[in-house]
C-alpha cells in the first residue's frame, strides 16, 4: 500500500481539504484527486464524501483513519531508526487532558510548542470526564489517575499529591479540625466519585475522610467548580495540590490537617495507547511537557 496516498488520506480527513491536503504534500488538486480515487479503489470503499462545497469523512473512512495512522507512525518510526526520519515534526496530534490543569498549566506554553514545530496542528479535547483513547482516536491523554488500563502506556509527568482544604471563613465559623474523626462534624465538599480517602499521620495513626458519613449536601463532577465552592466556604473539600498551590501561598485557602497524608494512588500520567507505534510528533509533545511542568512543578516550590 502507497503509504504516500495515505499520508493524503490523513491530512484530507484532518483538513477536510483534498485540495489543502495535496498541496501541503506538493500535488496538485488533480494529482492528489486521482490518488485518492485509487486508494479508494484499492480498499474498495468510498473514504470521503465529496460535493462541489465540502468534503466529508465517511464511516468507512472514520474507521479506517486510526488504522492509517498507526501505518504512517510505523513508517515514522522505522525511518528514524536508520536515521531518515524526517527532521521536522508534523501532522495534527489529537491530545485530551482534565480542564482545569490544561488551562492552568499546558495552555499558556502551547504557543511556545507551537513556535518550535510550526509544521504540527494540535486538536484539543479538555474535560474532567475520560474520553476512551482508541475510539475517540486520540494519539496522547492526560490521566491523573492509577495507570490501570492495561491497553495503554505512559510515561509519568508529575506526582498528583492530594491536600485536605477550606477557606478561612468556613473554618473560623466551624472550628479547625484536630484529627480525622473531627470531620464527622464538618461540612464535606465530595467529587462525584464520592470515594472514601484514608488519612495516615506521621505517627502511623490512620482515620479518613468519608463524605458518605459526614455532612455532605455539595456533590461536584469538575474539579475547579470544587475549589470554587470551597473557597466561597461551603466545606472541607480534597484538592490535588497543583490546582490550589497559589490560592494556599496567597492565603484564600488553608491547608486542613496539614500533618496528615492522604493516601491516594493517582498520578500525572501522559498516555496513549499501548499498540500505537511512539510516533515523532507524540514524542516530541510528551517531551515537551515534561520539560516545562514536569522536572520542577511549579506546585511543589512553594
């Protein structure tokens, strides 16, 4: 299979341009057309849906895009092996993260990203909910979780260590708790998980926080409507330390039980899936990252 016509494919469905798609290749419209028209012949389907106004991607093109790429990153991969690689990394890298630390920390540096690999189109998906890699064909996550999923890889990008907190206010009005079992008393900020975290103090002693049995009336899906609520003083809430960092140094927030550990499995993971070949331009994004947040965190200067 021509890996070139494929190449177009990609580029065709990611622009939704044949046009665009071959001149970024050095074809002309008719040339790149013509290819298009044999690939199609040869997989013997109709890829993409073509009028006088627009192209579109069909169902057999969508189901076959994933699979093509993964042939172009082989082919990538190889290459760079014997040292043929192509020195500029290009191509669209579909990336998805949780919102709140995209917006904090990976989106003011994509401009620089984008500065040094002015050939790479970067197609964001930000969300607290978990979008399923393989099908949704993304090339890289953010997962601040266990790397459970035995369907992916991942390379560590920061430890995501988590921090009891509550506002001034809430605690002047409702006391500082002591010990653990004085939260059975307080109003709990949960995440919709609605898990039980167990708390372990530097003496081995151990206690937890447990919205189910406490007074828990604030249930949130998003990480930053929690420190929201908890800042305006509706209760004690669990925050990763990286999302109130600043709020703790400028003293809107205070750490609760400071002493005590939070056990909690979950890490910064950048992942991706685990039968895709490691292509240029998802190195060259994961390198980046862990090299502007990852190897001094902002989080932990403080």
């Amino acid at each position: 299979m021509d890996t070139q016509s494929l190449r177009l494919f990609v580029l065709a469905a990611e622009r939704l341009n044949i046009s665009g798609a071959g001149r970024a290749l050095g074809m002309a419209p008719a040339v790149a057309s013509a290819r298009l028209a044999k690939l199609e012949h040869l997989v013997g389907a109709d890829l993409l849906h073509r009028s006088t106004r627009k192209v579109s991607l069909s169902l057999e093109g969508a189901e076959f895009l994933p699979y093509a790429r993964e042939i172009l990153a082989q082919e990538d991969a190889a290459l760079a092996v014997l040292g043929r690689g192509q020195l500029k990394v290009t191509g669209t890298l579909r990336f998805t993260a949780p919102s709140t630390f995209a917006q904090l920390y990976i989106a003011p540096i994509l401009p620089d990203f984008l500065a040094e690999h002015p050939g790479m189109t970067l197609d964001l998906r930000l969300s607290d909910s978990q979008f399923d890699l393989i099908e949704g064909s993304f090339d890289l996550a953010l997962r601040n979780a266990a790397l459970s999923d035995t369907s992916l890889k991942g390379r560590k990008l920061a430890d995501d260590t988590r921090i009891l907190c509550a506002s001034p206010d809430y605690l002047n009005k409702h006391g500082v708790p002591k010990t653990p079992a004085d939260l059975l008393g307080h109003k709990l900020v949960a995440f919709q998980d609605m898990h039980t975290r167990m708390l372990t103090g530097p003496d081995g002693t151990t206690g937890e926080f447990n919205p189910a049995k406490s007074d828990c009336h604030l249930i949130v899906d998003d990480g930053l409507s929690q420190k929201l609520a908890t800042l305006s003083g509706a209760g004690i809430s669990i925050n990763s330390r990286w999302s109130v960092h600043q709020e703790l140094s400028k003293g809107t927030l205070t750490q609760v039980l400071p002493e005590y550990t939070v056990a909690d499995q979950s890490v910064l993971w950048l992942v991706y899936p685990k039968a895709n070949v490691l292509s240029a331009k998802v190195r060259a994004f994961m390198d980046f990252l862990i090299t502007r947040i990852g190897k001094a965190p902002v989080w932990d200067k403080n």
